[in-house]
C-alpha cells in the first residue's frame, strides 16, 4: 500500500495577523506558519496504518517557503518519502491552484491511497482532499476517522449527528479528508528531526502554476463586537445573586 | 591424611572454588562496564577519598535513618572484624599453635557480640517494623543473607570454644581457655561442665563443624554474591569514591556528536550507572522519599535501579535483551518523576537516578511517546519560547504598570540581569509578583534590566522532559543575548531558570555568575539599601528542589526572613530533605492519573501540623500556584497562606502591596 499524505503550512494563529490598513489585504509575509493540525491528523493516520498492515508513507507539500522543516518532522515521525513541490509559490497560493500541483504530481504516481487533513483554517476557496480528488476523478470522503488498509481494501468510518456511525469501504486510489486520527499525533524530537535533516534527501519536483477559476478578497477587517460579555465581580454570593438575575431576565430559570 | 591435612585441603578447595566462581560471576559484569560509555570519575581522587572515608566510617548518610544506620554500622564493622578471625581461624590449620594476642582476640569476640545485636536489630526490622521503603526489595534475599551472617556468628563461637579441647587431639598442641576471647571462654566452661570437652569425638566435631560453618561460610557467601543485593559489600565503597563531582544541577554532562540523551541499552549508559544498579542495596531509603511514590504512583526509584538490575542479569544470561525505556521501565513510571532529586540525596551508595530516568524519557521521547499536555508544552517552547503558548512579544507585559521602567539589557549596559522565567513573565497572578519584586530593586536603587522579548525559556524542563535539542535551541536563542548584552552578573526569580543558567548552560561555554534573587535581597539589606521593619510572623519556608539540593542554596532565603524579623519554624522535612511540591521535570503539565495524594497537599499538611504558622512562605513561582491550589484543596485556606519572599519583604519595606488580597496581618 502507497500512501501519499498532502501537508500544508497555515498562519500561526498565536501571533496576530497583520493587515495592511489601506488594501485590507492580509501581509502574508509577515506571518509565522506552522503545519496545519488537521494534516497532522492525517500523517498520524497515515503512519499508524504503516505501523499496523505495512505501508510506504510519502509526504508532500507545495513549496510556499519554509516546508523542508515540516517535511524533515515528517519523516522523523516515520514516513518513507519528502517530496517537495517547487515552483513560483508563496504562502497566498489559494486551494484550488494547490490542489492541481498537488493533483499534477499525484496522477502519474501510483498512490493507492491520499491522506490529508479534512480541512485548515485558511480554507477560502474549498478543502484539498475534495479538490483533489475531484481534479483526479478519484473517489472521495470527507471528515472521516479510523482508517483502515488492508491489501489495497480501504476502509473508514465516518460519523454523524445523533450519534450514527457508517463504515465505508472505498476502492482504490481514494482520496480521504482526515478529522482526526485515531491516537494524539506523535512528537517528533528536535535532535531527531536535525538528524533526519542531516541524513536524508528531500525528493523535490518542478511544478507549474496553473490558471484556475478563482475568488476576489474585497478585504479583511476585524469584526465589530455585536454584544458584550459581562465579567461578574464580587465574593461568591454576590456572584450567584447576579447569575440568578440574569437567568431570570432571560426567562431561563425553571420552578 | 591427617584431620589437619583434611582440613587444610578444605580449606584450599573451598577457597579456590568460591573465589574462580565468584570471579567467573563478576566477569560479566565488568565486561558490561568496559562497553558502556565513559565518564570521569577518577578527577580529583585525594579529595574524593576523604569524601569516601566519611561517608563509610562516618556512616553520615546511613546514620540519618537512626536503627538502620546503627545496626548496619554493627555488621558492617563485624565485616572489618571477620577478617581477623578468618587469618587466625584458617592460620590455626596451616601453623598449628597461631593464637591472636588478646586485645585483638577480645575485639573479634566482641565484634561477633555486636554483629549478633546488629543482626537481631535487623530481623526487628524487617519482620516487625517492616518499613515501606523495603516493599519491592527481595525480602528473602535480605533473610538468606543475614542467615548466612548469623551462621558464620554461630561458627566463630563453636570452633573457638571446642578448639582449646580438640587441639590437644587435632594438633597434638595443650591449649588453654583464654578469658580475652569471652565469648569462647564461657562456652568452653560451659561444654567442661557439661563433659563434652573431654570426650574427643564430640570435641573434634564441634572444632569441625564451627570451622566448616564460619570459614566454609565464608566462601558461600562468596559465591553468593554476585546476584545479591549484598554485592554492595564491595561495591559500595567504590562507588562512594567514584560519586559525581560535577555540579549537582548538571543532569547531562557535554555530549559528544554521536552520543544522545537517550537510554536504550545499557551501552547508552556511562559505566558509573552500570555500576549503580549492581551497587544498589535495596534498602529502599530512595523510595521513602520520593514524592511521586508517596502520592501513590508506579514510580519508585529503587524499582527503577532494580529493573535495570535484572534486566541486566537476565541479558547476561543470555536472554534477549528488552527495550529498556517504555518495557523494562515503564513509560508511567518514567513521567511520573518530578525529577526533585531527592533519591539522590538519600541514596546511602550514591546511585543517581535522575540522570538515568531523564535518559530514559529522551528515548521515549525520540519515539514520539510522551503525555500530551506536556507535547503541547514542548511545541509552544519550540515556537513561541514559553510554556504558555502565547506571543513571544507578550513576554514583557507584566513590566506595564510599574511606574519606572525596566531597563533594556539588550540596549544598555546594566549591572544585574534578571532573568525573568515563564511563570514569572505570563502567569497573571505571577505577574503582579514580578512587578514588586520590580519595585523592591528599584527602592533599592539597584541597577537592573530584563532582555524583554529576548529572553526564551531557560530549557531546564525540556531537558528534564528528556528534550536535548529542544534544551539546546531555546539555550542557543538566549545566549545570543546573554553573550551580547553588558552586564556584571544575572539573578533569576525561579530556581528551575536558575538551574539550567548555572549548570546546563555551562557546556555551551556560558560562565557568568547567577543568584538567587533572595541572594540579592541579602546583599541589599546587608548594604543597607533596604531596612526591613521587624514584621514579628511566624512562618515555615519551603525549599525548592531546584534551589535546595540541586543548588545548595539553603541560607540566603532564612537570613532574608531572619532579617525581616520573621519567625521561621521548619517543617520536619526541610533543607536538603524538602518534600517537592509535585511540579517540577515537567510534571506541572501533566495529567494526575492515579495521584492518591497530590505532592502538595502531602506538604501543605505537613505544613499545617506545625504550631500557629499562619504563613507558607515560597521562593519559586512555580510553587506559588502550586502551593497555593494546594491549600484550598486541603481546606487550609483561612488557616495558612502562601506568601513569595518579596511579599513579605514588601511589606517589611512598607511599599504598598497592590493586590489587597497579598497583604499580611
Ligand atoms: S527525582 Fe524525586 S520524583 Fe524522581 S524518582 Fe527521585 S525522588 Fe522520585
Ligand atoms: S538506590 Fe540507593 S537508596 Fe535506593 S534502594 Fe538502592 S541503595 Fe537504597
């Protein structure tokens, strides 16, 4: 089983985000980025199926800049392949442009399955797995967890509201969009991460941009505050004095 | 043959065959020794032997546990003593008519008197005290082992009592009753009274028997050794003389380019902690004071010590060896220590465990396994330099508000540099700490700054966690500033800071002075620069691990009190013994599955046992929350209040404590 996992770089939401005040236009350069947490999901996944039946774990990122790290962090927590997709790229790049250097790279390769996170918080024009898989023709599904190969069998799960689960076995290449993995992504060491640096080759393939339907940011702008929170001061009864108050005003008290 | 010959021949078999067996045994174990890593331990030796000599004469570590020290002190100069009696003993069969003069004669019996004591003492203490800290250790081998010793008792008596009657028969020699030697004086009377003495095959036997069972013995326990805890009989003294030199606080020596943290066989180990687990006695002194054993966790660090022991055996006996972290130790046990060093301090051998459990922990670690709360920990240092997760720019906010601002060290030279901590600079209630501790300094007019968004973590915890490169970059982002800026010399708030700039950063070429800033406050005071008020409280202080045992600074924080006016009344458990709060070697982060009684409480209550103290006074803000939660989960709250150092001092300069809440009286 070959399974590539597709990894991308997000805005570090710690810091805050820069806008430039006259264009509203995000300074993406004036970001720190970190790997996209539902993509974590999914190399976990991806490596504890390796770790169950056997696998060939690749991960691969659109070069947007600083991706050798995430990469290199990849392949100390157990995946066999970095391949970094290189191009005129930058941090701006939108979804869809992403999902067809993605899908450029994957289609001649054999991968029996593609892992990526379900979603990432700078999404605007749609989510990668679906993307790809819709460029690729492959079968696709969204927010699943638990996936399980065997001998090129796929098979997932995927939860609903009111607490019913499916079962979903799919043919092979599938593309899937990873909630969560089934155990807390695993820590990749500093020193093994250098290490790993130093010893290993990224595989780094040349891609070209190309020219996709695309959306039009007017601008970004903080939202205004619709309401306040109410900071409850005073000892303990006064405290509960007042929550009483306002659970009556909002005819919420019961009896 | 003559009886004599066969004896002598005895004599020579018995020794040949438990010596070649006793070495045959212990080869192994050197060759363990000669392929693990090197350390030195030869540095420095005259002072190292004088060490050594307290230690084994002095008894000065055993004798803290009042019975066992003694008793052990007993057997263990009955072991000095044996080998007089083993010279005369065997001597009497090569040179018939060898006699020991009487002042040795009286010793040897009166050691054989002592040793009996020490060995009933210890019986007493096994089967009726049964202390804790032996739950785990091999009982039995404990009671073989003290049989033997008993037995070998037991032959000096029969043979140097029957010997005056069956020397006449044996070695044709007259041979008379020697008061000196009292303990064989009165059997033999007892044995002429009874006419066993003079009938000659009931003499020769029991000449035999007590020669078989004290020289034959002898050698059996020999043999015995090498898989006992006993072994330590002639380990322990050289282990006493090889015991680290280098600063306590140091956790990892320099390494070199190949060799990680990690522990994964007993290669990655230095040969000093081979040497420790078969040095280790078992007496459990380690496990009664560890915090994480006490709050009811699988960790004890004698079992940590006796886990590699045997898993070590077992290699040497051919087994395949087993993953040493996460198998043989296991990955709870390893998290749960607080890496508070108090085994250390107690470990009569001095086996170090720390060094061992945080290596462990790294190949854990490499293997991507640790808690998750402290993985977070460990990326929010990796990305944004604190454990807080928040902006590094964030990480001089807490100097908004004082009403002169803090220089920075980064842009002007300065005398003292303060190296704030995590806690110290993002914990909100902390926070307002700094800040006094601010306005403290600058009523003194001292000249300080801070490095501002410059400073990062210090890495002592990530290096506890088992986290070497993560230690190495968050040292790397602060020495670029710590080699830049002017300054004379540093102070930390926190003691874990303090530790890592004092001893870890050492190897990276770092050598400035770093204090405490009770230090500081000491020196102000003594310089006049602060004058405290007598605030006549009685409070009990605690220290911290990290500022106490690991760096030996004990007196500055109770002169600060006593300069203050302050009544110290000490818990039971203070100076190198302090109780540890539960927080430190990245505990604070972690989950509490199956905490009984958290370290804490376990201290707030010892706290609270102490007369009219109304105040727990801390010199960490890593205790401040933790004691400070602590107390309300106890129901001390209104009884006790945790006060910092500066809280008090504050109060003692008469500044105004902001928070009205911190205010004492
Ligand atoms: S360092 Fe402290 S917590 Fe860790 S094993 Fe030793 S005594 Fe226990
Ligand atoms: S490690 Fe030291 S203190 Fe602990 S049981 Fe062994 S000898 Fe005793």
């Amino acid at each position: 089983m070959r399974i590539a996992v597709l990894l991308k770089s997000v805005p570090d939401l710690i810091e805050d985000i820069p806008i430039d005040e006259e264009s509203g236009e995000i300074l993406y350069d004036e970001m720190s980025y970190i790997p996209s947490e539902w993509d974590d999901q999914a190399l976990e996944e991806a490596l504890l199926i390796k770790e169950e039946s056997g696998a060939e774990v690749t991960a691969i990122t659109v070069d947007t800049g600083e991706s050798d790290t995430m990469l290199f962090t990849a392949l100390a927590k157990g995946a066999d392949h970095g391949v970094k997709l290189v191009g005129d790229f930058d941090p701006s790049l939108p979804n869809r442009q992403r999902a067809h250097i993605f899908s450029q790279y994957l289609g001649p390769q054999s991968f029996d399955l593609v892992l990526s996170g379900v979603q990432a918080i700078d999404d605007i024009d749609g989510q990668i797995p679906g993307l790809v898989a819709g460029i690729l023709g492959w079968p696709h599904a969204s927010v699943v967890t638990e996936v399980r190969a065997h001998d090129n069998r796929v098979i997932f799960r995927q939860e609903y509201a009111g607490g019913l689960v499916a079962e979903i076995k799919v043919s092979t290449p599938a593309v899937i969009g990873v909630q969560a993995a089934r155990k807390p992504p695993r820590y990749a060491s500093i020193a093994k991460v250098r290490q790993i640096a130093k010893s290993s080759q990224l595989e780094e393939v040349e891609m070209s941009i190309q020219e996709v339907p695309s959306l039009e940011i007017l601008r970004f702008y903080k939202p205004i505050a619709s309401g306040h929170a109410e900071m409850i001061d005073g000892d303990v009864d006064e405290a509960v004095d007042r929550i009483i108050e306002i659970l009556q005003e909002h005819n919420l008290m019961r009896g | 043959m003559t009886g004599q010959e066969g004896l002598a021949v005895f004599t020579i078999l018995i020794f040949a065959g438990a010596t070649a067996y006793f070495i045959a045994r212990m080869l192994p174990i050197l060759r363990v020794l000669r392929k693990a890593r090197a350390t030195d331990r030869l540095d420095n030796w005259p002072s190292r032997l004088g060490f050594m000599l307290g230690q084994v004469f002095g008894h000065k570590r055993l004798l803290q546990k009042r019975l066992s020290g003694i008793l052990h002190f007993f057997i263990f100069s009955g072991f000095v003593i044996l080998f007089i009696d083993i010279v005369a003993s065997i001597g009497q069969v090569f040179v018939p008519g060898l006699k020991l003069d009487a002042a040795l004669a009286f010793i040897v019996d009166l050691w054989v008197a002592l040793v009996l004591v020490g060995i009933i003492l210890a019986v007493y203490q096994r089967a009726i005290i049964r202390p804790e800290r032996y739950h785990g250790s091999d009982e039995k081998d404990g009671y073989v082992i003290l049989g033997m010793i008993g037995v070998i008792m037991v032959g000096i008596m029969l043979h140097e009592s029957f010997y005056p009657f069956a020397a006449h028969y044996w070695y044709h020699l007259q041979v008379r009753l020697d008061p000196w030697e009292f303990l064989g004086y009165t059997l033999g009377h007892l044995w002429l009274q009874t006419g066993m003495a003079s009938t000659p095959v009931i003499a020769e036997a029991g000449y035999i028997t007590g020669y078989v069972l004290d020289i034959g013995m002898v050698f059996a326990f020999l043999a015995y050794l090498p898989t006992s805890k006993h072994l330590h009989i002639f380990l322990a003294v050289p282990s006493i003389f090889l015991h680290k030199t280098r600063p306590a606080g140091e956790l990892v020596p320099p390494l070199t380019e190949d060799a990680g943290m990690a522990i994964r066989t007993f290669q990655d180990m230095n040969w000093k902690d081979v040497l420790d687990v078969f040095t280790c006695t078992e007496c459990g002194r380690c496990q009664a004071v560890c915090p994480a054993h006490a709050a009811g966790q699988p960790l004890s660090p004698k079992m940590v010590i006796l886990e590699l022991r045997d898993a070590l055996r077992q290699e040497l006996a051919g087994a395949e060896p087993r993953a040493l972290a996460g198998d043989v130790v296991s990955a709870e046990e390893l998290w749960a220590c607080t890496t508070c060093g108090a085994c250390q301090e107690a470990c009569p051998v001095f086996i170090e465990h720390v060094p061992k459990i945080a290596g462990l922990r790294a190949a854990l670690l490499e293997d991507g396994e640790i808690d998750k709360n402290s993985q977070k920990v460990l990326v929010a240092w990796d990305r944004q330099g604190n454990s807080f997760g928040q902006p590094l720019r964030r990480r001089p906010n807490w100097t908004k508000g004082l009403d002169v601002a803090i220089k920075d060290a980064r842009k002007e030279p300065v005398d003292w540099l303060w190296f704030v901590g995590d806690f110290a600079s993002y914990d909100p209630r902390l926070q307002e700490l700094s800040r006094l501790v601010a306005r403290l300094l600058q009523r003194a007019g001292l000249d300080f700054g801070i490095l501002y968004e410059g400073e990062s973590n210090a890495g002592n915890e990530a290096l506890r966690l088992g986290e070497y490169g993560l230690f190495e970059s968050l040292a790397q982002k602060n020495l670029k500033w710590l080699n830049e800026a002017q300054y004379r010399q540093i102070f930390t708030t926190d003691p874990h800071s303090l530790n890592a700039l004092r001893n870890e950063y050492r190897k990276l070429g770092f050598d400035k002075p770093v204090k405490h800033y009770t230090q500081v406050f000491v020196d102000l005071i003594d310089q006049g620069r602060l004058s405290p008020a007598p605030l006549g409280v009685r409070v009990t202080y605690h220290d911290p691990c990290y500022l106490g045992r690991w760096n030996r600074i004990f007196d500055a924080p109770r002169q600060l009190l006593e300069k203050m006016g302050v009544e110290l009344v000490e818990m039971p458990r203070h100076g190198p013994n302090s109780f540890c709060c539960g927080a430190g070697g990245g505990r604070i982060w972690m989950e509490e599955d199956g905490i009984k009684e958290r370290p804490a409480d376990n201290r707030i209550k010892e706290a609270a046992s102490l007369e009219d103290v109304g105040y727990f006074v801390v010199a960490c803000p890593k205790d401040m929350s933790m004691f400070s939660a602590a107390v309300q989960s106890t129901g001390n709250d209104g009884r006790m209040k945790v006060v910092d150092v500066a809280e008090l001092l504050a109060q003692a300069v008469g500044l105004t404590v902001p928070d009205a809440e911190l205010a004492i009286k």
